[in-house]
C-alpha cells in the first residue's frame, strides 16, 4: 500500500478522546486540520479514541461533537457522518486491530509478552537503581508463538509487544519542529495490545491513520515521544509515513500548562461566557501562528485562505485571555443587530431581566439597548451587569466615587436647581433636560464636570455609563414598556433622589 493510494487529496485527522471537554488546546489541533483540509481541498476526517472504556463516555463524544459544530467546524468523515474508511470510533474497530496484531505475530515482529504488572516493576525499579533507563528487557522476545498460544490456550494472559531494534536512531522531519530523532535505547519493546484484548494507543492509531489513508499527522507535542514508537510500527507494516506536526502546548502567561487556574479553557465555558465562535476561531489560530500581514482580526474564510502550516511556530503558545476578548469584542461589532439581541436575551432571561414572551415594541427598544450597551463588553454574560444601569436604581447604594461627585456645595446647587425645575412636569425627555441644563449653567454659572457629573448621579445612581444623551431617551421609552422589572422614568428618580437627600423643591411644604 502506498500512503494516499485511494486519492491525491490532503488527508488529515482530528482524533480526540471522549474523556472530558474540549478544551483550547485541542480545539487549536483540531482548527488546524480543518483549515488546512478546507484550503487545501482535502478531507477532514473526525475519529473518536474510546477505547479506554473506564473514562470513555458517549456523552463526552456527544459534547465535543457539539462544541466543534459551534465553533463551525464540520468534518468530511466521522462517526455521525459515516465514510469510507470507517467505522469511526475505536471502540468499534477492534477486530481490526487483532487481525493486523495477528500479522505481526506471524511475521515475528512481535510476540507475547507474559510478564505480570510486578515482574515489570520490579525490574523497573532494578533498572532505575542501577542507573539505567527503564526500558521493558526482552525477556518474552524468544519464547516461540506456538509456545506463546499454548500457554494462552491453557489460561495465562499475555499482552502483544512489538519487537524493534535494540540500538539506532529514530529519526524523522516534523513539520513544526524541525529534524527529530529518538534513540532505541531509551524505547523497549512497546505493548500494542494489553493483556485485557484492548489495543494501546500507539498502535490502534497507526492502524487507523494508515487505513485511513491519513497524510498528515498534525496534534499536541504531548505526542511527540509517541511518534517513534508509532514509527516503527509504520515500518513494520512496511507502511509509508505520514508527515508529522506536533504543535507547541498551550500555556498561560505564567509558562505552565493552561489549566483552571489561568480561567476558562473548555469551549464550553468560552460558549457560556458568552465568546463568539469566530471569535475562538480567530484567537486559537493565533496560538502558534500568525498571518504574514498582521491583520487581526479574521473571520474562518479568511483562516482558511491565509493559513499556512509551515509558518506554525515551535515556541510555546501562550494564553492571553486580553487578546481573546479584544478580539470578541471585534467580532461582536461585526454582527447584526437582531444577532446581537439574539445572542444577548438568554443572558438577560437568565438574569430575570426580561420574560419569555417579548412584545414587539420590548423587542424594538431591547434591541436599542443591546446595541448600546454592548460596547466595550467583552462577552456577552457581561451584558446583565450592563443593563443593571437601565433597571436598577438605587440611590441608597451609590459607590465612593458617586457620593463624592454628590457631596459638594456646587453639587448640591445643580441638584436642588433641576429638582426645582422638573417639579411641576410630567413629562420628560432628552430636549428638555438639555434646556433645563442650560438654565442651570446659566443662573448658577456652574459647567462642565462640575454641572454634569452630579446630574449623571442623580438620573443613574452611578458616577459613569452610557451618555446621557442616549440614556435618558433609552429609560424614557424603557420606562413605558412592560418588564418584569419596571424601569424607572426620568422624573421618578429625580424625585426619588431628592427626597432621600431632602430636597424640597421650594413653594412645597417642608
Ligand atoms: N486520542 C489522542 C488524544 O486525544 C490523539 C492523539 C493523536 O492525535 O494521535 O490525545
């Protein structure tokens, strides 16, 4: 068999374990495959690596296969898709694995190994005490198959090794990491299968990759000590290599592996919290790669036309969760307004800021507000703390910076002045303030910061926020809507305001 004898195309794989969340470093290997099959016109290809059964679980193939559609992946083969080279999961493809460690067995590539979990520790320790690497002695490798099967017939339990060369080098061109070699020394004869029937991971992925005619291999470093193993195995198939890349570990800004500690690392949580997938998309290209003109900000078609595998850098990737948000927040305001509110009103659900049933003119005035509000977010479960500026008023709670603004002599003039001014009104909006404003500065002489930093506090309970321009026409119209939480008018917290600093409006009894 020659490598990719069914077809020229470019053949790559993703081949995640469903043993827990997709998290940003595989979903990084996995963007990668992608955009080089989707630009190259070749086939991507998902297969699922269940065959460690103890952490193997259907409903973390479910996830994953869920957490790579939302982030717009699809995939040309896989378990849900079917193919030609299937199945796609491991765990069905056992008896494949055994007819190929079959082969093995006759040709004398490998052999039984009888050797129980203590003898192997044992000699491990001995190993390690001398000053010795600890690699598995051969001491299975001349018992005769015959031998072998009649001791398995009679009961015993054997694991397959495969026998490779004791001295030598293993070498071979990763695309990422240059020239790579592996001394056999320091390798032993590897188990292919265990004594339990299961097939190791080393060997159930050379099988499958060759028999799905993968050419490229591209997936975590993590692997890179695999590879001479899964080398060898190659070789003794008489297979040709596929190309290698292994790309460099995520890590956080403190260089240790991306963990918990750093914040979010599953696509879940990046979903939840309210990132965007192109925006994923965007960031995970960028661990480890870089378009050659700088641009930043890129939706998935460009990724696949600009991205190139060989200026995939060596040096770790490091996690910077700013860079991610700046570039959501980019993506956000490339989105239309009805997908903004879209996106927004589970998170306003959620927080009990608006109901199920929505009618049109809450729909209309919700949108308004997104729009509005979403600036400067930088996830959309940011967005409820947002609107709390529309839907909560609480002069009683003003933080240190408000009460400062408030509690001035100049301040407390601007205020008594527009109590005084929208006592006798009834209705309000943005003209009128704007007038009222005027006269204030023009009677008191009191501007800029001065005059309207108090009038901020007073009409937001909040020393900053949106302008006032846009708030007062957002809380007016807001205020004749219908939401779980009524929003307060204009004149209603001017007049809740001053009473809790006990200003009367003058002419009204004390
Ligand atoms: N199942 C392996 C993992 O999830 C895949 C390794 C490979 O791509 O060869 O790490």
């Amino acid at each position: 068999m020659t490598r990719n004898d069914k077809t020229d195309k470019i053949r790559v794989r993703f081949a995640p374990s469903p043993t827990g969340f997709i998290h940003v470093g595989n979903a990084r290997t996995a963007l990668f495959n992608w955009l080089l099959a989707r630009q190259k016109g070749g086939v991507f290809v998902l297969r699922i690596e269940d065959t460690d059964l103890e952490r193997s679980k259907p409903e973390y193939e479910r996830n994953l296969i869920e957490d790579l559609r939302w982030l717009g992946l699809d995939w040309d083969e896989g378990p849900d898709v079917g193919g030609e080279f299937g199945p796609y999961r491991q765990s069905e493809r056992l008896a494949i694995y055994h007819q190929h460690a079959q082969k093995l067995l006759e040709a004398g590539q490998a052999y039984y190994c009888f050797c129980s979990q203590e003898e192997l520790e044992r000699e491990r320790e001995e190993a390690l005490a001398k000053g010795r690497s600890p690699v598995y002695s051969g001491r299975c490798r001349n018992i005769p198959l015959e031998e072998a099967r009649r001791r398995l017939n009679s009961g015993q339990q054997a694991a397959i090794r495969l026998k490779i060369p004791e001295e030598g080098l293993v070498r071979f061109s990763d695309l990422v990491r240059g020239e790579v070699e592996f001394d056999l020394k320091l390798i032993g004869d590897p188990i292919i299968v265990r004594s339990t029937g299961m097939p190791a991971y080393n060997f159930s992925v050379v099988i499958d990759d060759a028999l799905m005619h993968i050419t490229h291999v591209i997936r975590g470093e993590d692997h890179i000590s695999n590879t001479p193993r899964q080398i060898l195995l190659y070789q003794a198939f008489d297979w040709p290599l596929p190309v290698f890349a292994h790309l460099s570990m995520v890590m956080g800004q403190d260089n240790t592996r991306l963990s918990k500690r750093h914040g979010a690392t599953s696509i879940d949580q990046f979903r939840r919290e309210g990132v965007l997938p192109q925006a994923l998309c965007n960031y995970l290209a960028f661990l480890g790669w870089s378009p050659p003109e700088g641009k930043e900000v890129l939706t998935l078609e460009e990724l696949v036309s600009l991205f190139d595998l060989s200026r995939v850098n060596r040096a770790a990737a490091i996690f910077d969760y700013d860079k991610l948000y700046w570039l959501n927040r980019q993506h956000i305001k490339l989105l239309p307004r009805s997908k903004k509110l879209e996106l927004a009103l589970p998170y306003l659900r959620e927080a009990g800021l608006v109901g199920d049933n929505i009618g049109p003119a809450e729909e209309q005035w919700l949108s308004q507000a997104v729009e509005l509000l979403l600036e400067g977010v930088d996830k959309f479960s940011e967005l409820p703390q947002k609107f709390s500026l529309i839907f909560d008023f609480n002069p009683e709670a003003l933080d240190e910076e408000a009460k400062v603004i408030i509690n001035t002599e100049s301040a407390r003039k601007v205020l008594k002045a527009l109590v005084e001014k929208t006592s006798a009104l009834s209705d309000f909006n943005y003209e009128v303030f704007a007038r009222l404003t005027g006269e204030i500065k023009k009677e008191t002489g009191i501007k800029g910061r001065d005059l309207y930093h108090p009038l901020r506090v007073m009409l937001t309970a909040r020393a900053s926020g949106l302008e006032l321009d846009k708030f007062i026409p957002l809380i007016e119209e807001g205020a004749r809507l219908k939401f779980p939480r009524p929003i307060k008018s204009s004149l209603e917290r001017i007049r809740e305001f001053a009473s809790l600093l006990g200003i009367e409006p003058a002419g009204k009894p004390a």
